[in-house]
C-alpha cells in the first residue's frame, strides 16, 4: 500500500430533511421574521402613524318637533324609522282641554249678554228720541193746522173789512189791521209747515237710522260669536309637522298623553351630512386652522380612505361627545378643541358614524 498516494474522495454523509429544516428554523427563520416585522411596522407606521390620529364623528343633523302650547296628544301620523318629507304631519294636538272650552262658552255668553244689554239701553234711548220728534211733529201739524183756520178766518175778516172799507163805513186803520193780520197769519202757515216737513224727513231718516243701527249691530253680534266659535275650533287642535326631510329617528309620545308646553315629540334626522367633527384632546398636541390637508378613514369591514381639508375651527375648549371618548373613560369629562371636516364626496358615510381623522403636516 502507498502511503503518498492520494486518498479517495470521501462520500459526504447525508443529512435526513428534519435536520435541514431545524437548522433553518433555528439560523434563517429568526433572521426573516425579524426583518418582516421590521418591514411591517414601517408600513404601518408609514400608513397609520404618520400625522395626528383623530377619532372623528359624522356630523349627525336632528331637528325636534316640539309644541308650543301643552295640551293632549290625540294622534301620531307617522312610525319610527318612517321616510318623511318637510311640512308632512307628525302629530295632532288638542291644546284646549273641555273645560277651557267651557269656560270660554261661559265668558262668551257673558259677554253676550252684556252686548244684549247695552244694545237695549241704546235702543230705548233711540226709541226715546223717536218718540219725542214723533210728538214734536204732531205738535208742529196741530199748530200748523190751527194757524191754517185762523188764516181762513183771517181771510174772510178782510174780505169783510175791504167791502166796508170800499163803501167807506170803516176808516183806513181797521183795513189796515185786517190785512196786517192776514199777512201775518201767511207767513206763519208758510213757517210751520217748513217745520212740519223739516220734523217729518228728521223722523224718517232717524227711524231709518235706528233700524240700520240695529241690523248692523245684530250681524256684528253674529260674526263675533262665528269668529270666536272658529278661534276656538282653530286653537283646539295643532299639527305638529316635520321641519326637515329625513327620517324620523325617535318618536318620545304616546296618543292621549298630556303634554307639556316645550315637549319634544318627536326627532327628525336627515339621511345626509355634509362634515366630520372632531378634536385634539388636551394637552393639545395640535392647533389645526382652516386648509390643514387631512385623511379621513372609515372603520367598516371595506376601508374608504378620502383626502379633505379643515374647514372650520372652534374658539373655546368644548366637552367632547361621549362618543368620541376613549374606552375606559366614559364617565370621564373631557374637553378638546372643535374643528370641522368637509365630508369627500367618494366617502359613503352614515350621520353618527365613528371614523378617523389623521392630520398630516403639508407635504406629507
């Protein structure tokens, strides 16, 4: 045997494929796993971390459907959940219980009579003076009939007087007294028959005075008491309407309830919003202004991501809706400052929807 000569190539050993895969896991796989978490939080810190993470909330519109007036609710129109459309009737009200009404029947027969009342007393005072200028006129016929027979009577004395006085039995004086009597009981006749007419058309034109007086009082009386009749009508039943499209959201009543004056009754919320509010908790870590450039990001099982910007921002530190508080400090108050987000129209988002707001810095 040589010793110098060369040895044969020795067969390398085979190692089973557990082996291969335990070196692995024990050499390479430390090393990949720490280079994909290393990759993965950088993702994530580049797609969730970068900018100030906001919870934010869609601006939910409401508008109540309150009364006025108290009084018994008689009727619902409408069902919770129920599509409504502006002025659409919600409810009916009857604000005017039976005894208000009876009451008010009362005051208006009171004042019935009292207005009966005085249309008498007026009425015995015009009779009152109807009647006087009635005697007034009798009076002036009978005196205007006596200065008639004295005329006739004048008139004969001085047709006796002239016959005398042509065959000169009586002197010039006694002529003269007969006519002067004459003419005087002329001028009489003529003055109270003016009389007369003039107390005649007085008292056609007051007694058709009184009776238009009292026709017109008597339909005065009647549309009073029709117009308060449909006051009462109109004032004992109210329609609660709705104030705004949308639809109704909570419904706070029952029919034959009372309700008290300033009651809500129900609670109208529209189907759209059109802004995201949000805040920066204390210590403010921020201090946002119109134009800031935000990322709005939903929390639905399929993620809308849209870009928008700040509209509007609040002055005074606010008390954050329970909402939008943090888990485990729900009791807690809490204040941060208020800003606005307008809503991107390729985000479809329900009013009162919970949503995160990231606001980056410009250029990022």
């Amino acid at each position: 045997m040589n010793l110098n000569s060369e040895m044969d190539p020795l067969e390398p050993i085979p190692s089973p494929p557990g082996h291969l895969l335990r070196e692995f896991c024990h050499r390479a796989l430390p090393v990949l796993a720490f280079v994909a978490a290393g990759a993965g939080a950088a993702y994530l810190w580049n797609q969730r971390f970068t900018g100030t993470f906001l919870p934010g909330e869609v601006e939910p519109i409401q508008a109540n459907v309150a009364t006025l007036e108290g009084g018994t609710l008689t009727q619902l129109h409408v069902e919770r959940w129920q599509q409504v459309t502006n002025g659409q009737p919600i409810a009916t009200l009857q604000v005017v219980d039976p005894d208000a009404v009876g009451r008010s029947v009362e005051i208006l027969r009171s004042e019935l009579y009292l207005l009966r009342s005085r249309m008498s007393l007026d009425e015995s005072r015009n009779d009152q003076n109807l009647e006087g200028l009635r005697v007034r006129w009798l009076e002036a016929r009978v005196e205007l009939a006596t200065s008639r027979v004295q005329l006739e009577n004048a008139k004969r004395d001085l047709e006796r007087v002239k016959q005398l006085f042509e065959a000169r039995v009586v002197a010039n004086s006694e002529f003269d007294d007969a006519q002067a009597v004459h003419d005087a009981l002329v001028v009489e006749v003529e003055e109270r028959s003016r009389l007369a007419d003039g107390l005649e058309i007085s008292l056609k034109r007051l007694d058709a005075a009184n009776r238009k007086e009292r026709d017109d009082a008597l339909d005065v009386l009647g549309q009073s008491l029709s117009a308060q009749e449909t006051q009462l009508q109109h004032e004992g039943t109210v329609y609660l309407r709705a104030p705004i499209d949308g639809v109704v959201h909570t419904i706070a009543g029952t029919p034959g309830e009372r309700i008290a004056p300033g009651a809500v009754i129900a609670v109208v919320s529209s189907p759209n919003s059109t802004r995201i509010i949000a805040y920066v908790r204390q210590p403010l870590s921020l201090e946002p202004h119109p134009g800031m450039p935000v990322e709005i990001r939903t929390r639905g099982v399929i993620r809308q991501i849209g870009q928008s910007e700040i509209s509007n921002v609040g002055r005074d530190l606010e008390l954050i809706s329970s909402t939008l508080r943090l888990r485990g400090f729900d009791n807690e108050l809490d204040r941060g400052l208020a800003f606005s987000v307008s809503i991107p129209p390729e985000l479809q988002v329900h009013p009162g929807e919970l949503v995160d707001v990231i606001v980056r810095a410009p250029g990022k």
